[in-house]
C-alpha cells in the first residue's frame, strides 16, 4: 500500500492531537483504505495529520497544513489542511518550488518564512496576497531530515501588525517540524513511499475548552426535609460534599430566592398530582450560570399515600440552551459553522428563511445543502472571514430576483452566519475614491483588493521603465483616484527620479539625486521597508518639519519598491484632497508596490541588456555599403516592437575575387544571444567569401561552424554572388524566403531556387547552387521574414503584397526610395513581433542608368 492514497480520499478527520508524534508502532494492522469513516488513517496520513494539529497549537494558528512532495520533480502537494474548508482553498493545493511563494522558498532555502502580517507577507510575496487579500500571519518551516527534503509545514494565524514573530512561537515550530522529518525518514526507512499525489486530507481541529456538561443527582424526602445529593451535584451547586448537611434548607442556600421558591412550588406539585409527572426548571447557580433542574415523583419507601420523595438530576449545561433559546427569539436567520463549513446550529428564523429543517441542515456543509451559497464570487467572502477573523458583510443571490445579505462573524472554532431579506443591490464601484469613504460595498471592496490580479497583467506587456511607469500611471491612479505619481529608482545610494506626472514642473527636480542618509518621506519609506500614509499635507508637514510643500494639499502615500527583498526605489502617489486610507487599501497598496518593484527590476535587466544589444548589433552590421560602378545597393533595417528589440537579422555587401557577394541572414530569436550569433554568421561568411569559396563553399562552411558552435540557435540565409559586368549570379539558399527579381521591363516574380535546411541543423546538409542572369536594369530583392509575415495570415501573402509593391516601383526614382518605400507600411506598424532586414541591389550599365536612378 502507498502512502500517499491517503490523499486520493478527500475525507475528514477529527484530531486531537498531542505534542509528540511517531509513526504507528511496526507489525500494527493499517486499513487498505485509508480515510475512510469506518477505518483507521494509514500511517503516513496520521503523522502529518498529528504534526499539522500540534503545529497549529503550538503557533496560536487557526488552521494550517503540511505540504509533502510529490512524484512530480520540484512539486509539491497539499497534503494535509487543518481548521480549513479544502475546496475553498483548491488554487494552493498544489505549489512548484519555483514559485515566489512562501511555501516554494522555505522548502527551495531550508530557511523558515514568517510572515507576521499583511504588508510584510505583500513586500516579500506579493503574488501569495493578490490571490488572498486578507489580514492574516503565517508560518512556513521546512520539514528536512539531514538532507533530504520532505516538505513544509505551515501555519496560519491572526495578524500581529508591527510585532515579529517570537522566538517561542518560531522555536516550537521548528521543534514540531523536527518531529515530523524524524517520524517520515521513520516512514521511509520502513518502506513507506513519503510522497503524497492526491487531494488534501481535511482534518478539524481541537475546540476552544469549555466547561464539562456535568450531571448530579439527588433524592430529596419532601415531609423530613432530607436530601441525598452526590457529589456531582455538590459540585454543581458549589458545595463541598465533605460538609453538606443533607437538608433542603442547605441545598438551596446557593440559589437565588426567586429560585427557592419555584422549586417548593413545582416539588409539591409534583408530589400532590398522584400519578407519574415530571417538572424541569431552571436554577441559577452561584456562578451565575443556569442550570437544569428536572424531577420526577417516587412513592415513599413504605408504599403508603401519595409520593413523599422527588428523585430529580441537576444539569451543567453551560450557556447552549439559553443560546439556543436566545437565537430563536431573534427575528433573523443565524447559523453555526465549524471551519471546515459544515452547519452545526440553525436557529428558527433560519429554517423559515431558507425552508429547510433544522435536521436537513445541521451536519451539512453549508455550500453542499445550499448549492447557491457556493458560487465562486462568495468564496473569497469566506476565505477572508476564516482568515482574517474579521467580520465580513455581502450581499447573496438565492433566486433571480432574491437577494440575501450575509454576515460573517469569525471565531477560532467556526463561523456565526446572519441572514435577512435585502433589496436587490445597485453597487457603483468609487466609494473607494471619495475620501476617507473607505471600502464601502462589496463591489468596491473586491474591486480594490484585485487590483493587484489586474495590475500584474498590464505589468507583463510592459518592458522598459517608462512603460512599466505608463502602466502604474494608467492602472493605480484612477482606482485610488490619485492625480500625482513619482517614481524614484535607487543607484549606487542614491535615488534619482525615473518618472513623474501631475507634479507641478520642476517641483521635483530639488529631490532628484538625494543620498539615502537624507531625511525624507521618500528615502525612509526605502531605508525601512515600511509604507507610510499621510492623511493631509499638515500631517505630512509635522512628521518632516521644513519639507519643501507644493501648492497641492491633499494626502500622499509613499510606498517602498522591493523586489526578491532588494531596495529598486520607492513611489509617491499624490492625492488633490485629505483623506483617509483604509486597512484594505494599505494592504493593497503595499502589494502594488511590491508587484511594480518587481517589474521595474526587470524592466532595468532588460534596459541594459538591450543597450548591449543594440550596441552589439550596430557594431555588426554595415555602415555603409560600398560603391561599385555597375551595381547600387541599398540595406534597411527595423528592429521588432516587442521584446528586446534587436535581434538576429544581417545583410552584408562582399568584393570578393570572384564577384559581388550579396547576403542576408536571420538568427532564431531575439536579444543579445541572437545578436551575438549573428555577428559570428556574417564574420564567417565574409572570411570564407573573402578566401574566394565559391558560394556552396560558403555556405556550407558557415553551416558546419555553427553547429561547431551550437549555440542553440539556427538561422536562415541566402547568399549570391554577382559578376557585375555579365550580371551572370550563383545563387544558394539556406531555409530562406525566395528572393524578388524585378526585370526591366517593370515585370516582377518570386524566385524558384532549390535551397537546403537552415544553417545549424544537419551537418551534412547540401546546399544547391542556381545560375541567373541580372540584366541591366533589374533590381534583386532579399528580405527577411519579418517583412512579409503578419499574424494569422499565410506568408505567401505577404510575399506577394511586396511583390506588387516592388512592381508598382518600376519608375524613375531612386533604388533607396524603392527600399523605404517597401518598407513603409511595417515601419508604421506599432506591433511588429520581428526584426526586417532588406537588401536591393540594382545593375546597369551606361544605357539603362539615369540620373535619378544614379542618386542614392
């Protein structure tokens, strides 16, 4: 049997679970089934479910889990979930190691990750709270056995703002988690896969201890006046049964004397009636809680006349049934979850609302008995509640036009759910942008909190800096209604302004530059790591004394940019009035800025990176291209609009011994890898043009070196060889599109040569040469693909769009005026995926050349 079935039945199991956990003693009997109802857990399930419980309680968490690996390299699965609904938390059950999350990095580090809060967890892991943006800490201690990895243990509790977590708590953690790597190398040793593949074994938890219900006993003889009471009751009532007198008048010296009475008055009617007949009552104890008092008539020992004795029982009950009386007076729906969401109590005014019996309900899961209680715009609405233990309000669609307002309110054993009738709801999403109106609806709350979701989107078209600032001025601003925006980057232990709008001009300069040693919002909000939030400019003003002020005075809120825990700037957002902000929208913005750090951080990568590339490209290719008497020529490049850039495209122009060498190449791909292999194809092309190879030489040659080279890379090329004073060409092709030919008589085709596979894929690749003859007046065409392809259309039409275009062309201009011309319609686009590169060559002689066409 494996242990990780354990996961492939999701089930539940109700633990109470000590400090010290080992697997099942050797020899012991294990059910094939595990998880099931009726069976024991299989060992594996049981010690992560036992070391997930103690964790929890050790932590002071509410819920957590133990992550285990998997089959799978590098992923690890949910395997157990403690004090938490496992479907609501499905998008976590399974995590790469990879991954920027807590969980990925304690296991990838070794190192434990304590989050205590909010806005720590959104600097460090901004991705983990844009998908669950809610108050709360959590712990993440790796489960490692020398050097093997198991997995993480994981704890969630309630946030502790501006207060690590203690060395205690972060103490028995790491001891819990010792216990359980110890117990699973136990495991392994034994033979027992440690490897989960299924869903997460849901476990509930201990509940809060509440007092005992107790039960006494006592015979009272209504004519002596005596009472034989054990010594549960004595308890109850707060007397110690080494001194009870054994008479009613003792007994009832610890009650209130409304109750004295009413239990005279019920004993003897009881004992008058004559026939079997029980009385209940209830009794305040000297505790003040109450008590149920029940008793039933017993005839006298002697069996003469009427019942002289009372036999009654005395229950503890604690406060449920005044709850449960309570509740039921209350003219509102009100139910009972446990964390794991099933009904534990529905009160009338619950059962009349949603029609349904208490006994259909109670035992249920809440979005099981009440399928549309369970739609996937209600499941953050509980994650926040289980989480943040903060109450959380909605409003919920039962019908088409029914329409139910829903509270939540949190406690450690489960959740408190009011329902009423509500009107059906008419949000407008911008209470978020009135000041210091807060969050005020549902829609305005979900609004804000997955901006960071949509935010991240927009981020990942944005490549430089300035498009990263374009997308933070467009998405941040108008969700929080700001007007002003700067952005600092940090170099060298200064920060210098990257971006800013809405500033008065010039207000900003004074700042640009500043050290990190510099007594400033903006540099402190860095220096710490910490958000800060500024009501109104006074405020701003009090906390920095003699800062210089702009005619503005609204509030400002200035936000560290961290990314992976490295300082990259920081970003002030400015507000036209005071106002306040919010819980919700600190947290938010703090994971905004944690998700622009990261942007900017690559956006930075990429800036220097294309700056080398570019100035590797230009570096390599031509100038200029040389000046012959019967031949012109003219390259064009343009560089893609998306990604770096640049890339791997050439053309060349070659005197060699035995002609004109024409060429054009493509390298796969984009940046500086590209870029370099090219500057590596056009230096071999020349050298074994320029030792008078004949054309299959050449590109044979350059073939076998880039294999020699295997740089990952392949790319496409044509290379012809002119004899200007015959025009007779050898032509090869490598992979590349077919050349143009336009004749001169304006007549324009697709050339028909045989060619091979692209360079860098076959060694022995032949590469077949085809004769031509250019007449004078002919223009020859090479272009690379990016000119003729377009997404989603079939590059034949594209390639004979510029076959009609170099046609059209046929008059009297100039042969640079023809390459800018076939080129115009891809320079103007603003959505080139690829680089084009373009090489005409022209051949006259003394009849054929024109003036106009001599110019260039």
């Amino acid at each position: 049997m494996r242990g990780t079935a354990a996961g492939e039945h999701a089930g539940c199991v109700t633990w109470y679970g000590a400090a010290g956990f080992t697997p099942l003693s050797k020899g012991r009997v294990i059910p094939e089934r595990p998880n099931s109802l009726s069976g024991v857990p299989d060992e594996l399930a049981l010690v992560l479910a036992q070391a997930a419980v103690s964790a929890i309680e050790a932590a002071g968490g509410y819920g957590g889990g133990v992550y285990l690996r998997s089959g799978t390299p590098g992923l690890l699965r949910l395997a157990v979930l403690a004090g938490l609904p496992g479907p609501l938390f499905r998008p976590w059950w399974r995590m790469h190691v990879n991954r920027p999350f807590p969980v990925a990095e304690a296991h990838r580090s070794g190192q434990a990750v304590h989050l205590a809060d909010a806005e720590e967890a959104m600097r460090r892991f901004p991705q983990l709270m844009a998908g669950m943006p809610f108050p709360f800490g959590s712990l993440y201690t790796p489960v490692v056995s020398g050097r093997e990895k198991f997995g993480v243990l994981v704890v969630l509790r309630p946030a502790t703002p501006g207060k690590k977590v203690g060395y205690a708590d972060r103490r028995r953690m790491e001891n819990t988690a010792q216990r359980l790597a110890s117990a699973l190398a136990e495991l392994g040793a034994d033979g027992t896969p440690v490897e989960w593949e299924g869903e997460p074994l849901s476990v509930q938890l201990p509940a809060v201890t509440t007092p005992p219900v107790r039960i006494g006993h006592l015979d009272w003889d209504l004519d002596g006046g005596s009472v034989d009471a054990d010594e549960d009751l004595c308890a109850i009532i707060g007397i110690d049964p080494e001194n009870f007198a054994g008479t009613i008048e003792a007994l009832v010296e610890r009650l209130a004397q409304e109750d004295v009475y009413g239990l005279w008055a019920i004993a003897r009617q009881a004992a008058e009636s004559g026939r079997p007949v029980a009385r209940r009552m209830r009794l305040r104890g000297p505790d003040g809680r109450p008590h149920l008092l029940e008793l039933s008539v017993r005839a006298s020992p002697s069996g003469a006349g009427p019942g002289s004795h009372l036999t009654g029982f005395l229950v503890d009950l604690g406060t449920g049934p005044i709850v449960a009386e309570a509740t039921d007076r209350i003219p509102r729906a009100i139910l009972s979850l446990d964390r794991l969401g099933r009904i534990t109590y529905v009160n009338h005014g619950a059962e009349t609302l949603l029609g349904h019996a208490r006994s259909d309900l109670a035992g249920r899961v809440l979005w099981e008995v009440l399928p549309w209680f369970g739609q996937p715009a209600y499941e953050d609405h509980y994650r926040a509640a289980l989480l943040s233990h903060d109450p959380v309000h909605f409003m919920a669609r039962r019908e088409p036009t029914e329409w139910l307002s829903v509270s939540l309110y949190p406690g450690h054993d489960g959740l408190t759910v009011t329902l009423a009738a509500a009107d059906q709801p008419s949000y407008a999403p911008g209470s978020v942008l009135r000041p210091g109106a807060g969050l005020g609806s549902p829609a305005d709350r979900a609004s804000a909190l997955y901006r960071p979701v949509a935010l991240a989107i927009a981020l990942t078209e944005a490549v430089t800096a300035r498009q990263v600032s374009a997308v933070v001025t467009e998405e941040l601003l108008p969700a929080f209604g700001g007007r002003q925006l700067a952005i600092y980057l940090l170099k060298e232990r200064h920060l210098y302004l990257a971006w800013e709008t809405g500033f008065p001009q010039g207000f900003l300069d004074r700042f640009d530059g500043v050290g990190l040693d510099v007594r400033l919002p903006g540099v402190e909000t860095l220096t710490s790591g910490r958000p800060m939030f500024f009501e109104s400019m006074e405020r701003l003003s009090a906390a920095y004394p003699g800062i210089p002020m702009d005619a503005n005075v609204g509030a400002r809120a200035f936000l560290p940019l961290i990314a992976s825990g490295r300082p990259v700037g920081s970003c002030i957002l400015g507000f036209e009035q005071p106002r306040g902000f919010s819980p919700e929208e600190r947290t938010v913005l703090t994971a905004l800025a944690g998700l622009i750090a990261q942007a900017l951080q690559r956006a930075q990568r990429y800036d220097t990176e294309a700056a080398l590339a570019r100035g590797l490209q230009d570096a390599l290719l031509p100038h200029r291209l040389p000046v012959f008497e019967q031949v012109d020529t003219v390259g064009r490049y343009l560089p893609g609009t998306q990604g770096m850039e640049v890339g791997g495209d050439w053309y060349d122009v070659i005197e060699t011994g035995r002609g004109l060498a024409l060429i054009i190449g493509d390298v796969q791909g984009h940046g500086v890898a590209a870029a370099a292999t090219m500057g590596q194809l056009r230096s071999a092309v020349r050298a074994f043009a320029l030792s008078g190879h004949d054309p299959q030489e050449v590109v044979s040659g350059t073939n076998r070196l880039l294999i020699d080279l295997d740089p990952g890379q392949f790319a496409s090329c044509c290379y012809i060889l002119l004899d200007p004073a015959t025009g007779i060409t050898h032509a090869v092709r490598a992979g590349h599109p077919q050349p143009l030919l336009r004749h001169p008589d304006g007549r324009t085709e697709v050339l028909d040569l045989p060619g091979g596979v692209v360079l860098g894929v076959d060694v022995d690749a032949s590469y077949p040469v085809t004769d031509l003859r250019l007449e004078p007046g002919a223009v020859l065409a090479l272009y690379t693909d990016g000119l003729v392809e377009q997404p989603g259309i079939d590059i034949d039409f594209g390639i004979e769009q510029l076959r009609s275009t170099l046609a059209a062309d046929a008059g009297p201009s100039s042969l640079a005026d023809t390459a800018d011309r076939l080129i115009r319609e891809a320079k103007h686009a603003t959505d080139r995926p690829d680089d084009i590169a373009l090489l005409l060559a022209a051949r006259w002689d003394d009849a054929s050349r024109t003036t106009t066409e001599r110019t260039l």
